[in-house]
C-alpha cells in the first residue's frame, strides 16, 4: 500500500498508515519529502532507532538531524538553526522535546512539508504502549496548520485505529490498512519443560538465520552460551552492552557471520534482515502486539519462517507477577522520584535538561530500595514525562566549530602550536562549521601521533579559547529531568489513568494466554482476530492445523461438530451414541474423528462411568 500512502500524503490529506513489521513505513514518509520542498518533521520514541535512520540518511546523501531527550543546549540550538536556515530534509524529534520553548518558538520558521507520527498507537490510551508525552503533538499542529500529518504503525486494533487518529485532530478519517496476515510465517505454540534441548532441535531443523527472544539479561548470556557449546554460531544483545558491543553483534548478524541472536526486546527494531527463517520466544510476551511485531521479523522475503513460542505452565504465573511488578503503587512512584531529587542533589524548580550518571545499584542500595521497583517506576515516570534513563550509552565524542573560517586562520596564524592540529581535524571530518560532528580521540590521535590525553587535553583547551565546543562520550547510564524537579507530592499520575492502564494490561495479557492455551483454533486466525480481521481462514500448517488436518474434515465441518456438542458436554457427561445423537446432519465417522481428536488434545477426558465430559 506504500503507493496509495505516498500519494494520500501528497494529495495534503491526513493519513494513517496501518503496515505490519517489514511493511516499509520509513519510505511512507521519506519519498513524499525527497519529491518536494521543506523538511519533513518525524516524532518517534525510539532514540537509537533514531540515530540508525539519520546515519543511513547521511550514508545516501540526504541531510537529516535528530533532536531528542539529553541532547546538549548548544547542539540542540545549532540543529534548530541548520532546520530553519540550512538544507535538512529530515528532522527526527522525540515526543518529550515537543513542548520546549525553543521547539515551539522556531518551528513556524521551517518550511516543514510533513509531520510524521512514528509509532502512532503510543497516543493511544488503549495502545500497549501509551506514552502522555505523544499528546504534544498537538502542540506543535499548532503552528502548523496547513501541513498533513501521516501517523504510522505496525500494531493497532480497531479501537487503537480510531483513537490515534481523533487524538491527532485529523481533518477527515483516512486509513489505511493492509492485512496482518503473513502466509509464509507458520505460527508454533508448544508446551515444553526442557526448553534448551527444544530449541537445539529447532535451530538444527530450521537452520538459516534466527532470532531467540528471552526476557532476561543474564539468561540471553547463559542460552547464547548453551548454543555455542552444541556447535551453534550464536550471539547475545541487549540493552546493557555499549554501543560498540552491540553494533558489533549486530553487524556480525546482518552479514550471517553469527547465524542466532539471543535477545532481549531491545534487538531487532528497525534492523531489516530479509533472511531469517525463526523467531523463537522462550518466554511469553507481555502482549500479542509485541509478539506479533517480534515474531514478524520472520521471512520478510516471502519465503516459508517459523514463529515458535515454547512455554511451561510457571511462565503464566512469572508472566502474571510480572505484571503486577510492572505496576508499583502510586505511593512508591512518588517515592523514589522523591530519592531520585534527593540522590542528585536537585532543589525544586531546578533540572530542567539536566543529565546524570546513574549508577542504580548505588542508587537502590542508599534508600534500601527494590531494583524491580526502581526499574518500572523510572519507566511510568518516563512515560509520564518527568525523566529519561537512557541505559544505552550512546553519546560518541562531538565537535562545533563555533568560531567562522577568517577567525579560525588568524588563530592558527597567532598560535602555531594549535595549527597543525586544527589542520588534522579539519582535513578528518567535515561539516564542522555547521553542525555537531561525531569524532574519535582514538583515530585522532594515531593520526597526530599523540596520546588520547593529549587530544582531549587540546581539545578543551580550544573550547576555554571559544574556537569550538568539544562534547566528551558520555560512559556511564544517564538519567535526565525532562521537567523541573517539583514536590513529590504534586508529582500527577492520574489514579483513574492507572488503573485504566493497568486494566488495559491485563486484557492484553489474558488475550496472550488465551491464545497460548487455546490449542482448537488455528493460530493464525486467533492472531488476525486480535487485530480485527474477522474473515480470515486456516493457515493449514500451524501445530493446530497439523493436528486438525489428520482428522481429514473442512474447517466448517469441526467447527459445527464442536459448537454443537461443547454445550451439551459441560452441562453433563454422555456416552458418544448421545453425542451422535445431537447431530443427525453429520457423519457419524465424522464425529468420532472430532471425538477422538477432541481426547488426543485433552480438551474431553471419561468420568468414572466411561461418559466423556468437557474438561474446564
């Protein structure tokens, strides 16, 4: 459907684009802006998702620049300049820099063709990943008035649909939605206690490229490393390793160089790999959302990929802790956004911007506090848009020259010990006069024959100058306050809105074990049902199907077998001469291979007087 979008868009309609994984969003908005003048405005949440997008932009010769949540003041500032005066066709903005100041005062000054909403169901309330700072957006369609706005996501039920495009003022509704079936994934659920060996099994059948999905850290280590002693080239990746580790990783992936990648959620977004044949989850998801985005990374070259999700009965119950783990009382909330104050020294009313190491082992350790607790309250505190932990540390060492070219040479000429240096710098990089630009104090300095001290000691020495500003890589986690610090007790957290949340949360959650243990119904028609495509039919190559194709009846025929007998049966026990008897109209063959395939599945089990009976 990416023609009909493109066209929507160029056409000035409002637009909402409802593509699945791999769909090819990006080019959604991307080919509307290269076709015309003005830059096109992206809001996304995803910061390293971000960064990805304007380096490949770079790489193809298209000027982007991202704004986003830590980003510096002079940085911000000089990237607001280059949108208003300069040639960028893409801006990409985190929803939290929406409302400042600075934002909302120059975007009237941009020739913005487009707005674009990435992951448009986190405005949604009923989205699974409803984020209140999404709700600025409307504070910049203010200024913009004339400019359509194209919303985009993977995953968003009828209701989700709906809200998005009412929350986003659209003029007219105006949706477009491609079918969430995928015909070449087949969808596996198994019940399975001895996962590791399951997953050998997988991994030697399907061979190819795969990915395996775990909820923890250290279990993506422990697999990854089980793998590898049974002869299997695999890697783990999660959002605890620096930035080189996991580009590394990545890149070892891509290029098939590591043919498993064992993972948390943090692996995957925005990585097109055409070629991989499975996805396994070896823990249940939170929602059949994430799980359809996760499992959809699957065959994206149309050719025949697996979606396996193996579980055991303790995953319901971790999966239902973990809920209520995800949901601290509103009172700890308060709590330690009142430590986090306290901890960095914060006076109300000030820390607006502001960023800081964090350290949350030291953090939880100096107010005796849970490291569960802490992790999911900075996450409904950052979803509330009171402050950020960036746990990536992403933050490569930059560069500015603040300084014009004719000053720059009279300061080389006046101090010659600065001169072949500022030579080596300008020869190594460009762009330097008009924006921030990424360095390497370890390529520098092999360039210079100098050691990395020596670089950053000139470097900083040539900022206290005023010839450039010089921005260090960042080491550590970093926790910003996106507001000023306020009294813990008018931090807001709507008591009503949490609850909705929370109910929300546990409808997503039983939708995950309903379809998990609803072993009678083809797994791609529950799936599609989720996201309201009620008309769908049989994959035939589920492990559901496979188990209802030996029975050798249409679909139709044990649908109308099972919703006849199924009443009967949990009212009471019958013999199956009665069972017959409620359905004249069928084969009496027929209904014994229901009958039998009903027992095999242990949905009908005998009582003490060989009656069957439905079990509950």
């Amino acid at each position: 459907m990416q023609e009909e979008i493109i066209n929507s868009v160029l056409d000035g309609k409002d637009t909402l684009a409802l593509l699945p994984t791999g769909g090819g969003k990006s080019i959604c908005f991307q080919v509307p802006t290269m076709a015309r003048k003005g830059l096109c405005i992206v809001v996304t949440p995803l910061i390293a998702l971000m960064k990805d997008q304007v380096e490949n932009l770079k790489k193809k010769g298209i000027k982007a620049v991202a704004i986003y949540s830590g980003m510096r003041v002079n940085e911000m500032e000089q990237t607001i300049n280059n949108c208003m005066f300069g040639d960028v066709k893409f801006l990409y903005l985190s929803p939290e820099r929406l409302e400042t100041d600075r934002i909302k005062q120059n975007i009237e000054k941009m020739n913005v063709s487009l707005l674009a909403v990435d992951e448009a169901h986190c405005i949604s309330q009923w989205g699974y990943d409803f984020r209140p700072s999404y709700l600025n957006i409307n504070l910049i369609k203010i200024y913009l008035p004339n400019v359509p706005i194209l919303a985009l996501t993977a995953t968003a039920t009828a209701n989700v649909a709906a809200d998005i495009q009412d929350k986003l003022n659209f003029r007219e509704p105006n949706l477009f939605q491609q079918s969430f079936e995928r015909k070449n994934l087949t969808y596996v659920v198994q019940f399975e206690e001895d996962k590791l060996n399951r997953l050998l099994k997988i991994i030697n059948n399907l061979k190819g490229s795969g990915i395996v999905y775990l909820r923890s850290r250290k279990r993506t280590v422990e697999v990854a490393d089980f793998l590898k002693k049974n002869n299997i080239s695999a890697g783990f990746y999660h959002a605890g390793l620096d930035r080189l580790s996991r580009d590394v990783r990545q890149n070892s992936w891509i290029s098939g160089e590591t043919n498993v990648m064992v993972s948390t959620n943090a692996f995957g977004m925005g990585i097109d790999k055409p070629n991989v044949r499975f996805v396994v989850h070896m823990d249940i998801p939170d929602s059949l959302e994430a799980y359809f985005q996760e499992a959809g990374r699957a065959g994206r070259d149309g050719k025949n990929a697996y979606a396996v999700l193996l579980y055991e009965k303790a995953d319901i119950l971790e999966l239902k802790q973990f809920l209520i783990t995800q949901y601290p009382e509103i009172k700890v909330i308060k709590q330690i956004y009142q430590a986090m104050g306290n901890y960095f020294q914060l006076a109300i009313g000030s820390g607006r911007d502001q960023s800081f190491d964090f350290d949350i082992n030291s953090f939880c350790s100096s107010y005796n506090l849970s490291f569960q607790a802490v992790m999911h309250s900075l996450k409904f505190l950052e979803k509330e848009g009171y402050l950020l932990l960036h746990e990536m540390t992403d933050s490569d060492s930059k560069i500015f020259f603040k300084t014009s070219k004719e000053d720059l040479y009279k300061f080389q000429v006046e101090n010659a010990k600065y001169d072949k240096f500022i030579k080596i710098l300008l020869r190594s990089y460009s762009g330097l006069f008009t924006e921030f630009v990424k360095i390497n104090e370890e390529d520098i300095a092999r360039r210079t024959n100098l050691k990395r001290e020596a670089i950053e000691r000139q470097l900083a020495q040539l900022e206290k100058f005023n010839i450039l500003i010089y921005q260090k890589k960042k080491s550590k986690p970093q926790v910003i306050f996106l507001t000023e610090r306020i009294d813990s007790k008018n931090l807001y957290i709507s008591d009503e809105t949490y609850k909705i949340r929370k109910k929300s949360a546990e409808e997503r959650l039983n939708a995950v074990i309903n379809y998990i243990q609803n072993d009678n119904k083809c797994r791609s028609i529950q799936l599609l049902k989720y996201f309201d495509e009620k008309q769908s039919k049989r994959c035939g190559k589920c492990d559901v199907c496979i188990e209802r194709n030996k029975i050798e009846l249409s679909e139709l025929e044990f649908d109308t077998v099972v919703k006849k007998i199924k009443p009967a049966l949990l009212e009471s026990p019958v013999t199956i001469e009665e069972i017959a008897s409620f359905i004249p109209d069928v084969n009496d063959d027929k209904i014994i291979k229901v009958v039998q395939w009903l027992l095999d599945n242990d949905k009908l089990n005998y009582d003490s007087q060989q009656k069957l009976q439905w079990k509950v």
